[in-house]
C-alpha cells in the first residue's frame, strides 16, 4: 500500500525548485546556476537547489532532506520529461510525506536544452517555464487516487509461436485466455517451416505438442476464424467484440476422417498452407496436427456456396458434423489485458520484374521453398530434383525505393538453412547465396555459417540484377562485388527471399487497442529499449514478428515477456485510477447540459438541475470546461487557476516574440518530447504547456495569454486520440475550435496569423516542423498595441 | 578479373569532390552516401564489361573523392543511358544522371575528356550540317589521317556493299536545325 502522505498546508505555500544538469545534458546548453538564482527569487520559493543527476539517490535525498528541513509543501523538479522521471519524483516526495500531486515537473531537457542552440535564450526560456510551474504550484492540490478491480483475464490475438507461448504461460499462471485466431487453426508461420535454424529441429515436431497443449489446458479457450472488430472499456476491463466467421463443421463432431474431402468436387483450390504450390478439396483440414483437428469449409470455392448445390460432403459425413446454414456471428468477451501477435506476411516479390517472379515455375518464394523441403525437393516445373540452385537475398529488403526500408533479418539465415538443407537432400547439389551482406549475428549463427562453408555452398557478394527464364534453365546476372566483375550463370531453381512484412490488417488491429504503425508497418512499442512490447495504453502488448521481423526464439522470448507484463498488470487485482477528472462548481451550475451534450465519454448527467460527473467514465479531457457558459466545470490537476497561473508564469519570459504551444498530453506532448529525443531544432520562442486535449483551452485562455504578453498561440492535437470520436470527427472539432477562436481574437484586432494548429501522430513527430513557421507567422503578423492588450485585459477583468 | 590496379594515395583524394556532384545533382544528389556497394547497377549494365571501372567502383571512387580517377574513366563516356541502374538500384539513386553530371565536369575541366570532348563537338557539327550522322564524313573528322589513309580499303568495301554513303540524304535537316536553334537558347537563357 502506497502512502500518501499528510500534508503540510499553511497560507502561504513553501516551494523547492529542483534543478537537475542530467550529466551535462542539460547544463550544457541551460545555465543551471543562472535558473536557480532567478528561481529562488520567485514568489514563494523558500529553497533553490541544482544537482549533477537529480533521478539518483544523492538527487532524491536531497529533495526529500529539503522537504523535512524547509517544510516544503510544493515542489518544482526542472529536469527531464515527466514521462521519464515522474514516478520516480512522486515516490520520492511521497517518502517525505508529501502529496504526489504537490510536485510539478518542468522539461527542460527534451522541451528546452536539447531542442535549442542559443545558450542565452534557452537559459531565459528555461526560466520562464520554471517560473510558469511555480506559479501553478502555488495552486496545486493534494489528491488521492481511485481503484478499480481488474478482469483476471487476457486475450491474446494471433495463434502462432508467439500467441501460443505467451497463451501457455499466462494459462500457467492461472490467468483465462481467449486465443483468437483469424484462421481455421493455430499454428501460424512456424507450422510451414521445414527445420529450424541453426540446430536445425523439425519445425512442426517442436510446435505441434504445444498446440496440443493448448488445446487441452483448461485455462484457454481457442477461438479460429475470428477477428477483433470493437475494443471498448478501459485498462484491465477491455470489453472486446469478435466477429467470427462460419467453420461450417461442427468441430465437436468432426473425427478428420475425410469422407468429406474424397466426395469433394472441387479438388484444384489453392492451397495457402503448401504456400499456393498445391491444391486442396473445398472442404478441408488446413494440415495434418490443425488445432482445432477439424475440417474446415472454404465458401469462396465451395460448389454448394458458388453454385447453390452440391452437399456431398454432408451426405458423406456419417456424423453429420456439417452445417451449412452457420452464420458469421459476433461475440463479446471481458478481459483485463490483450496481447497482439499478428504475425507477419511474405512480400509479393512482383513488383521488382527484373527477377521475373510468376513468369516460371522454378522461381519461388522463400517459404515455397520450405514446402518443396518437405515434398522431396523436386522443382515445381518437371518434378525433377534442381542441381543448381540460386538463393538471392535482399529481394525487397533494405531498398528504400524498391520494396521495404529495412533489413528482415532473418533471411540470411533462412537462405544458409535452406541451403544447407538442399545440400544434405542431394549430396550432388549445387547452392549459391548471393548476398549483399551476410548478417548471422545470433547464438551459434556465425557457426553454422561457417559449417555452411565448410559444406561447398558457395557465396557471392552481390545483388542480383536480374533473373530470366532461358529455355529449361534460369538465367542469373550479378556483379561479383569483391571481384569487380559482371557474373552471368544459369541455374535450375532460383529461390527469393522476398523482405518480410506486416500481416494483413496490423494497422487496423492495432488502432482498436490504441498502437500506432511505425513508418515500416510494424506496431510501435511504447518505448523502443525498456518498453519492448508495451502498447501505448496500459494493458496492452505486443510479441512477436508483429513489431517487427524475427526469428522463433525471439519470438518466444517477446511472448514470454508480453505474458509477464500483462501478469504484472493484472496480478494486484486492482488497478490505480487518475484521479484528474472534472468536477463540477454546483453553486454555479444551472443544469443547462451544453456539457453533457459534449462529453465524448457520456460521463456527464444532468440530475436535479445539475450536471453530475460520472468519475469512472470521465476521462478528464476538460473539453467540457470551455464549453460551460457559467464556468461551472473545473478539472482536477488543471484546475482553471492552475492552468491561468502557468500561463502567466511563463508569458513574463524574455525570449520574445513568445509562442505558447497548447500541447495535448498523450500523443503532442510525446512527440515533442521525441522531436527532443532527435535532437531536432526549434526557435526557444515556443513554450510547451500540457494539456489533457487542446479543446481544454478557450478563448478566455487564449486572451488570458495575450493578456498576459504572448506573441502567438499553437494548439498541438492528437491526430487520432479523440476518445471515442471518429478521426474525422475529432479533427474537425479540432479545426472548428481554433477557427472559432480565431475569428473571436480578431475582433480585438489580433491578427488570425498569431493562433496556429496542428495534429501529430508518434510517427509524425517531425511534423512539429511547423514550430519554426509558427515564430516566422507571429513575426510577420500585424502587430499588437498596448491598446489591444489593454483592451483584453478589461474585458477580461469585467 | 578486377580492373582496379591502382593505388590511392592522399595527393589524390579531393575532400570536396562529392560534395560539388551532389550539389549540381540538386534533389538527386542527396541520395549519393546511400550507396552501399550492392553492385545491383554493375550487374544491369550492358556495357560494364568495356569499362575500366564498373559504375558501382565510380560510386565508391566518389564516395572516397578520387575525382582525378572519376574523370579520367571511361565508364563516364561508355553510359549507354539505358537506365538500368537507375530503374534497379534499391536506394533509388539515379546513376544515369550521376554520369551524365561526371560528363560535364569531365567536360568543363581542360585536364579530362579531351578526346572524347572533340568527338562530341565533331560529332555535333556533323549532325547539325546533316541533320543526321554522316560516318564518312565524321570518320575523316574524328581520326588522324594516317589511320583514314590505312583504312582506305576497308572503307571502300563497305561502300560497295552499301554500308556507308559519301553523300547521305539530308532530308528533314531543316527541322534538326530548328532543334539545335532552341536548345542553344535555352542554353543561353539559363547562363
């Protein structure tokens, strides 16, 4: 149980500002010494103090030493991002006995000293934005926060390596699990694969007893051929909605006796599972260890579904296991935590027609090629076994302009199995691997590398240019790149490994539990390093191949890891709830609902003339508190006084022309801190104040700020963190809002050149670009007179 | 096997020598330092096996700024400008604009191309009198007279077979003047 702890209140508060260099980081550009002379200055400040690395435990000391001997009641901690370092200043003041919500944080690391050049005007900006917390702490208040019981269940989605693993050990661990898998059975990639690289393990003999094990653990329920289509609730009570499409087998009465199959008309439907290099009947069992062990019927080419008659398999079946009046359904189911493994698709490798991909036969795919292991390894065309045999890597990989970015990493290592395999098959055979650079870094990799080698595969540097069919043979053209000269052999099979990409539909999965795509496709993680399946809301993760390209150890490693976080999560049985939510001023509240109306949460009621805030479903947005007209709504932790008094603080900066960038906090405020991360610049004109949604700031906050001596305005917004609004119609609240307050200011005669906007997503943090636009806009715009201050400021005083 | 047989020395290396090809490459040129050796244009090239560098050995010579090399190759005047490399390489970098860029610096500095500059500037004089290639008369232009006089019989040969003209049509030169008339003014418009 944590403690929160008494609080000293007296009339006027003590505050101690903290300011910390980061090792340089920030002492390099900000002068410290200079912020804590001007801070100790500020009203109310009792004690000023700097520290080398304020987040160690001589920094934390320090702190909680000052808060005993100064009977500090505020604290203000001028260092990194509050996304870095707040727990770790909240514990510490909470061990002084301190309300968490009594301390401020102030960036002036990823907002200040690492987005600036200008040494001088960082330290004065670094100054104004302390100075702009101290004011708000003068106005901060002790809360408590709320708990909610959690649902000790998860979903994982994706029954692949990685779903699997992370299903078996969260199943271990007592936990219920839906394992919901688009396809007819589990088994994912891995069920393809011939051996494993590099000890080389029969793939399916290693998978399939865990599938096994799945299907029989109490503690899971598999769920095929469905899709999360709706994900409502909150952290650790997701309220998800599966559409699950029709088996049409009755997986209960099916005995896999395939009866059904033999009576099948329709025996030529291609065949996903032998990677389209055979054919299946239309009703069929997706491969031998399918777990459910039940056929399944394709609609798409059924004679009964395409034609409207047939049923002969129904007439074989002497259990009567099929049903062709299913229906697709949709089911809805509780759970505390989800887990993506979505897994990853081959990249169709014919755009890049120079390699002549479906033009013969004997040009296949990498994962073809694991089929062809595991049918004899005889070549698609004349069923012959292939002497020599091209493995081109980099098909799609690491071209920017010609398939994907990235390196999919573990292709190497695919083409030096499948190699080796090919030689072990036929002693006789003839591998080449063109490369462009061998990446075997991994456990025993280079080893088994070098035991490619030893076996007489031989390796040429060098990117194929092209690939052309030449009669009963391929022909191949490369330059040797370590020689310098133009290559030119033909060869019987050539096998592509094609770059590997997202699975179908991970961006759309992801935007249901709030995980943004990388600029590759892949889901992005919280934090790249110490957050590496964490999505952005709590209780969700990701594993696997899902975020990015890799091998079945790791892949298993991430399930593990995700399973463990999503444990760790659920396993209090409770979870902590902000308590930043609005309240509402009941003497001036006349139940006019303009607020109700607007809550994009629905937590607003209307209840005996008054409007009332459901705490659990308010989300404390603050859109609600522009909108009253009696300013009867007010939000906890951005109370209107603190927000007016940090408008106030930092607008006495000197760094003028001053921009005040209203930042929303989940995703603008992040990116901003990322666009420090990059070391990007911007002018030290623009001043970051956070907000829970830029709609929480009106016109009376804009004129508030003129008021106050602020050149120009910029509302940062989420592209896509509406709380439940659509995209589309988040944005154009979004844009209705600021040209509202646009069209107000100028009739003070401010021009509408001064208020800006802009919406970001992670990946798109480059697009606070517009900083620099936004200080060249307001320098160039009409001027504003003491008269037009003087005038906002009475109207405002009225 | 490798036709590079040289060996570079400091004296011979131009520190500014990519920086001014990016520079007149403009937008393209940025992508010049993504170049990472896959050799995907070498193996595309039609020509490369005539070349004394293949083009991915001239993007590696303009990475280490060995201008001198660069300019003195031959690769720069066998482009075939069938763009292969340009169309192929991964990074997207357009190789066919990197040589013709190498053609005209070669050509701006009295130390490289000489030859090659007075086969050009034959080449052109003859086409814009004729409104298409004469070889007779370009020949005659481009060779020392010894080597005309020795291959007089040659010559002669191929005449008898209709392989060559001494006096080529000239129809539609007219028009060829008209293009050579615009393209010196809009020379002259961007000096």
């Amino acid at each position: 149980m944590r403690r929160v702890g008494v609080i000293y209140m007296s009339n006027e508060p003590r505050i101690g500002v903290f300011i910390c260099h980061c090792g340089g980081n920030i002492s390099n550009v900000v002068d410290v010494e200079k912020v804590r002379e001007a801070a100790s200055k500020m009203p109310g400040v009792v004690i000023a103090e700097t520290n080398q690395y304020m987040c160690s435990k001589m920094g934390l000391d320090l702190i909680k030493d000052a808060v005993r001997k100064y009977r500090l009641d505020r604290v203000v901690e001028a260092a990194c991002t509050p996304r870095m370092h707040l727990t770790t200043f909240r514990r510490a003041v909470v061990e002084a006995e301190l309300n968490p919500y009594l301390l401020e944080m102030v960036n002036i690391r990823e907002q200040c000293s690492w987005v600036h050049t200008d040494k001088e005007a960082a330290t004065e900006k670094a100054i104004a934005i302390v100075r702009g917390a101290v004011m708000r702490a003068h106005h901060l208040e002790p809360l408590q926060p709320e708990y909610m019981p959690v649902e000790r269940s998860v979903m994982v989605v994706g029954g692949g390596v990685s779903g699997i693993f992370a299903s078996l050990e969260l199943a271990n661990k007592g936990y219920q699990v839906y394992l919901v898998e688009r396809k007819p059975s589990i088994g994912g990639r891995m069920m393809q694969l011939s051996k494993t690289f590099p000890t080389l393990d029969c793939s399916t003999c290693i998978l399939a007893p865990r599938m096994v094990e799945v299907a029989q653990h109490p503690n899971i329920k598999i769920i095929t051929l469905a899709e999360p289509v709706k994900v409502s609730g909150s952290a650790g009570n997701y309220e998800v909605t599966l559409r699950i499409k029709p088996r049409y087998v009755d997986v209960s009465n099916c005995t896999s006796c395939d009866e059904c199959a033999k009576k099948c008309p329709m025996k030529r439907v291609p065949n996903e599972y032998e990677a389209g290099l055979a054919y299946k009947t239309a009703i069929y069992l997706p491969f031998p260890q399918a777990i459910p062990q039940a056929y399944v019927i394709d609609p798409e080419h059924c004679l009964f579904f395409q034609k409207g008659t047939c049923k002969l398999c129904a007439m074989a079946c002497s259990r009567g296991a099929i049903n062709f009046d299913e229906k697709e359904r949709f089911e809805t189911i509780k759970v505390g935590a989800i887990i993506l493994a979505t897994g990853i698709d081959i990249w169709d490798p014919s755009p890049l027609k120079e390699y002549s991909y479906g033009l013969h036969p004997d040009i296949v795919t990498n994962l073809q090629f694991e089929r062809l292991l595991l049918s004899g390894m005889l070549r698609p065309s004349d069923k012959k076994v292939p002497k020599k045999v091209a493995f081109i890597l980099c098909v799609g990989s690491r071209s920017p302009e010609r398939g994907q970015p990235y390196c999919s990493k573990i292709c190497c290592m695919i083409a030096l199995k499948q190699a080796f395999l090919l030689k072990e098959f036929h002693a006789e055979s003839e591998p080449w691997i063109f490369y462009t650079d061998m990446r075997a870094a991994g456990k025993g990799y280079e080893e088994f590398y070098t035991r490619c080698r030893e076996h007489g595969i031989k390796f040429v540097r060098g990117r194929v240019a092209e690939v052309k069919p030449n009669g009963g043979s391929i022909t191949l053209r490369v330059e040797d790149t370590l020689l310098g000269v133009q290559i030119e052999e033909n060869f019987d099979l050539v096998v592509l490994s094609t770059a590997l990409v997202p699975s179908a539909g991970t961006k759309e999965v992801g935007q249901l539990v709030g995980m943004d795509t990388g600029p590759d496709g892949f889901l992005l993680e919280k934090h790249y390093k110490l957050e590496p399946v964490d999505g952005a809301w709590t209780g969700v993760y990701a594993a696997g191949c899902a975020l990015g390209p890799k091998d079945v150890r790791e892949s298993v490693l991430e399930a593990m890891s995700a399973a463990s976080r999503a444990s760790t999560f659920l396993g209090g049985g409770r979870i902590e709830v902000s308590p930043e939510k609005a309240f509402v001023l009941k003497d001036l509240c006349d139940g006019c609902g303009v607020c109700a109306q607007l809550c994009p949460k629905n937590a607003i009621v209307i209840s005996e003339g008054k409007a009332v805030v459901n705490p659990v479903s308010c989300v404390g947005c603050g859109i609600c508190l522009p909108a009253c007209p009696r300013q009867a709504l007010d939000l906890k932790h951005n109370t209107e006084k603190q927000l007016l008094a940090t408008i106030y603080g930092v607008c006495q900066s000197n760094v003028k022309p001053l921009i005040i960038a209203f930042t929303e906090k989940v995703v603008g405020y992040r990116a901003a801190d990322m666009y420090g991360l990059d070391r990007r610049k911007y002018p030290p004109n623009i001043v970051i104040i956070e907000v829970p949604t830029t709609r929480r700031v009106g016109l009376r906050h804009v004129l508030h700020a003129f008021a106050a001596g602020a050149d120009g305005v910029v509302f940062v917004e989420a592209e896509d963190n509406w709380y439940g609004l659509s995209k589309e119609e988040g944005l154009r609240q979004f844009r209705n809002h600021v040209s509202q307050i646009q069209r107000e200011l100028r009739k003070y005669g401010v021009d509408a050149a001064r208020i800006m906007a802009v919406a970001v997503t992670l990946p798109q943090y480059y697009k606070l670009e517009i900083f620099d636009t936004v200080v060249n806009r307001v320098k160039g715009a009409k001027p504003i007179t003491d008269e037009i201050r003087a005038r906002i400021k009475e109207v405002l005083s009225a | 096997m490798s036709p590079v047989t040289h060996k570079i020395t400091p004296e011979m290396i131009d520190p500014t020598f990519e920086a001014t090809l990016k520079k007149r490459l403009g937008e393209k040129g940025k992508k010049i330092p993504l170049c990472f050796q896959c050799g995907v244009c070498s193996g595309s090239c039609p020509v490369a096996f005539a070349m004394d560098f293949t083009p991915r050995q001239i993007m590696e010579l303009i990475k280490l700024g060995v201008k001198d090399l660069v300019l003195s190759s031959s690769t720069i005047w066998l482009c075939a400008a069938c763009y292969s490399c340009s169309v192929r390489c991964p990074q997207g970098i357009d190789l066919k604009q990197v040589m013709d860029t190498l053609k005209e610096m070669a050509l701006e500095d009295p130390k490289y191309g000489k030859a090659e500059k007075a086969f050009y500037e034959k080449f052109i004089e003859v086409v814009r009198r004729n409104g298409r290639v004469d070889e007779v008369a370009l020949y005659v232009k481009v060779m020392p007279k010894s080597a005309v006089m020795r291959n007089l019989g040659f010559g002669l040969k191929l005449y008898q077979k209709g392989k060559i003209k001494l006096s080529p049509s000239k129809s539609s030169a007219d028009q060829v003047a008209k293009i050579f008339e615009k393209v010196l003014a809009t020379e002259v418009q961007k000096q």
